[in-house]
C-alpha cells in the first residue's frame, strides 16, 4: 500500500477547490480522450474511492490485511481507466515463476469501478506487459504517468496524464489507498513528496501498445 502524509492527500483537496473554476477545460480535455466514459464516472462521484471494494471479485489474491485490501487505489485506478484489468490478471495468471496467489495483493471487483494493484506488482507489470510500453515520443494528454524515487524504481503514484494548463501539468487520480479520485498537478506532487532524506521525485510516462490503442480507438 502506498502510503502518502496527510499533508500530501490535504495539498491534494486545496489543488482541486482552488481551481475548481477551470475544471471545464480539464474535462472538455477527458472528454476527447479514448477512455473518457472510465473517467466521467469517477469525476462525478469522487467519494467511490473511499468505499470498499463490492463483491463478487473478477479475480482477487489473498490480502494479508483484509482491512487494507478491499479499497482501491492509484495503481488499480490506473489500470483500470485504461482498460488494462484482463490484461494484469493475464500477466500474472501466466507467469511461470510463481503462483498467482502468491504474487501480491491485486483485487478488481466485477463492478464497473477501479480495483486494488500493490504498487510493486504494477511496477513489474509496466516493466514486462506488452500492453503497454514507456513512451518515444513527447508525453500527450491521455498518457499514463507514474511517479518514483531516485535510485528506487518503486512507484509512489500512478495517474493519467491530462498536460499543460495555466501553467500546471496536470493529472487525474485516486489521490492514495482509499481516498477520493480527483484533479491534481505533477509539480504539486513531486514538490510535497520530495524530502532530501528520500531523494528526488522522478516521474515515467507510459502508452498504450497498438493493439490495445486500435481496441480503444
């Protein structure tokens, strides 16, 4: 589970309020993206991201936490704006290293709503999938982005990819475990979560394979 401070999920909330007047252009934005009928909904009930996750599952490992595993979070609610559950369960169904019950926590319920990914599965996932490649071009709004550390590949965040707009970069999210889904900018992301004893705050971007894009086209 990723674990933010308080004071990130808080900058977070003033981010979205303060500029709750310029959310037309963001969502005029969502609205041309392939994916957009994933994101409306979340937008129009942000508070989804505090529930617990509904039974039945389309799949799910064993939690070692049970209270901790049955809410999404910014992995799972990445994964699923771009569609890529199936190809996640795919992955790991068909590693031979290991068995899927033993990989990690992962949970996606069969409702339409975002599902649960440890922040190391979804890591290994980006690094190995076909489904989806880091990116060779310059970033586009609709990219997936993630954040990690200097010297440490392990993601602290994940999130869509939405550009630039009065003078921010920014982003749609499951802003932590368990909490809202929303607006926010990478630079008020890196800027809360950059602590020198930690290091730097360093951020990929990600899109879709051609298979998968010509599927969401």
């Amino acid at each position: 589970m990723i674990s933010c401070p308080g004071k990130l999920i808080k900058a977070f909330d003033n981010i979205f309020l303060m500029n709750s007047s310029n959310d037309d252009h963001k969502i005029s934005l969502i609205e041309t993206l392939p994916f957009h009928q994933r994101i409306a909904p979340l937008m129009e009930n942000p508070q989804l991201g505090t529930l617990q996750l509904p039974r039945p599952f389309r799949y799910k490992t064993p939690s070692p936490d049970r209270r901790n595993g049955f809410r999404s979070n910014c992995c799972g609610t990445a994964a699923y704006i771009f569609g890529l559950e199936d190809s996640v369960e795919f992955y790991f169904q068909t590693d031979e290293t290991e068995s899927f019950s033993n990989i990690g926590y992962i949970a996606f319920p069969q409702a339409n709503r975002p599902g649960y990914i440890e922040p190391e599965l979804m890591g290994r996932f980006l690094r190995h999938s076909d489904s989806i490649r880091p990116i060779d071009r310059k970033p586009l709004a609709g990219d997936m982005i993630t954040f990690h550390r200097a010297g440490n590949r392990k993601i602290i965040h994940a999130a869509v990819y939405l550009g630039p707009m009065n003078g921010s970069e920014w982003i749609f999210c499951q802003y932590d475990w368990g909490e809202p889904f929303g607006f926010s900018t990478i630079e008020g992301f890196v800027g809360e979560e950059s602590y020198p004893r930690d290091g730097r705050v360093l951020f990929d971007f990600y899109q879709m394979g051609l298979l998968d894009s010509a599927k969401s086209a």
